[in-house]
C-alpha cells in the first residue's frame, strides 16, 4: 500500500504538515509513505484556452501538475491539508484546483477503484471554518479521488492540530483510511448533502434542495424532531459521477466548435469594446493618467 500526503500551507512544520503526519504515523508501518509540498510545485493558473478538450486531450501548460497526477494514480491512499484563510482555501490552493479541469474526464485512466481520501482544513477561530469544506471536497473529487472524509478543524497556534480532541480526531481519520471505508457518522452537526457531504444547501420556497457544491438535488424533509435531505428516483446525483464528467466534457467540447464557427461573429462584438481605455496606468505618483 502506498498513501500520498499533499500538504499546502506557507508555514513549515505548522498544522496543516502535523496533522498529515499524525495520520501517517497511524498508518501501518509497511506501508509506503510520502509527502509532497505543493508550495514548493511550479503550478501556473489556468489559461482558459481549452486545449484540454476533448477527451484525450492534455493541458497545453507545462508545468508541476502532473507531480500531482502521477502521485494520485501510483497511490492507494491520499491525504490533503491546507489552511483556512478568510473562509476558505488559500488562493493557491484554489489556482491548482482551476487546473484539475484538463484532467476532467480522464477517471478511466485513474486506478479503480479510485484512491480512498480524507481532507484535514485547520480554520483559527470558532464557527469561523466558512466554506473551506467545500472547497476541500471539490479539490479531492475533481481529484477522482474516493472522499473518505472532510474535517475542518479549529487550531489556531502551530502544533494545536496534534492536541487534545483533534489528536482523535486524526487517529479517528486514520483508521476510516486504513480500512479504505466511510464513517457512518456525519461529520458535521449542520444538514450535509447525501452525495459530497457538504453542508452548503440552497433550499427553495417549496423544500426542493439543490446542493452548492456538487449539484445533487432533493427535498427537505422532517424526519422526527429534525429534517433530512431525501432524494428521489428524478433526483440529481450530482457533478462527481462519472456520467456528469461525461456530460460536462461533451458540453465544453460542444462549446469549443461553437466557438471556431462563430470566431468572426465573436471577434466583431469585441471589437466594439477595445475603446475606450479604462484600465488604470501607474505615473509613479499612484495617479491614474490616460
């Protein structure tokens, strides 16, 4: 077995790196362990340029993503950790997860079944975790990785992940990971969508719910003193399937032909909008000049 450790956090040896390696340390000792430190991969934004469309297509930047890529498909185990910083994931973080969009619909060249997970996201102050959950889910599953668990956790001083109750907490995640199956506990006290987990529910007038992360759809239900979110036989499972990578790959390759058919037309509408100039320009003084 080999588990693989991404860990993205400007501080070395603070709590995003202790809580992987306390998981680690639970792990059997024949297992094959490594660690990468995304910080330190040469990773550029997404262009937006769709070279990686169609299906068999690859991302036309060449960079540090598929140190990422190859550790994911050589592992049987993954574990992340990153930070929150104002609500949710750092901004790098969010820029390498942009770039998960050229390997959309590659899961058939990932290893079945895929890599089990668990996501650790220390947050500093109480209540404040904000979205970075759901930001945690959306990285592993575009990952094509199997979301074991998703724990945000409060540790506000380097070292307060390996403390007290969080230190079960990643004993805890690593026994989910060791055995490769999901706790059939929540993981949070707030109503969680029954496909990703995330507790970002759009709920409408009428009760129909549509999850804010992966799109799966249901409706509030009251179950005894509480509620539920039931889904039905019409219902949505969500963007993580592999038929809705299916569809959102044809949808974009679609989009792409439309797109060289329709160049000329594209082009006239912006040229209309090439002037005036708005942008602001530096006169070294901190003014904006023409």
């Amino acid at each position: 077995m080999r588990v693989c450790g991404f860990v993205y956090s400007p501080r070395r040896e603070a709590n995003s790196e202790l809580a992987v390696k306390e998981i680690m340390k639970q792990l059997p000792d024949d297992w094959e362990k490594v660690m990468v430190r995304l910080n330190d991969l040469d990773i550029k934004p997404c262009q937006a340029c769709y070279h990686c469309v169609p299906r068999g297509s690859h991302c036309a930047i060449s960079d540090d993503l598929d140190v990422i890529i190859r550790n994911v498909k050589h592992s049987d185990r993954i574990i992340i950790a990153f930070p929150t910083y104002i609500f949710t994931a750092p901004g790098p973080v969010k820029m390498i997860m942009d770039r998960f969009l050229s390997i959309t619909s590659d899961y058939p060249d990932w290893p079945h079944p895929y890599p089990s997970c668990v996501v650790v996201t220390p947050y500093g102050m109480a209540e404040w975790e904000g979205m970075v959950k759901e930001d945690a889910i959306a990285f592993a599953n575009k990952l094509h990785l199997n979301v074991l668990a998703v724990q945000p956790m409060l540790a506000t001083l380097p070292a307060d992940s390996v403390r007290g109750d969080n230190l079960e907490t990643l004993h805890r995640l690593a026994k989910l990971l060791e055995k490769g199956k999901k706790s059939d506990q929540p993981s949070s006290d707030f109503l969680e969508c029954p496909a990703c987990t995330s507790t970002a529910l759009k709920v409408r007038p009428d009760g129909t719910i549509k999850c804010a992360v992966c799109a799966a759809t249901g409706t509030l239900r009251r179950m005894g003193k509480g509620f539920t979110f039931e889904q039905g036989e019409g219902d949505s499972a969500g963007y993580f399937t592999e038929r809705a990578l299916d569809n959102h790959t044809q949808y974009l390759s679609d989009k792409k032909i439309l797109f060289r058919n329709t160049k000329d037309i594209i082009k006239e509408i912006q040229s209309a909008y090439k002037e005036p100039e708005y942008w602001w320009k530096d006169d070294g003084e901190g003014h904006h000049h023409e």
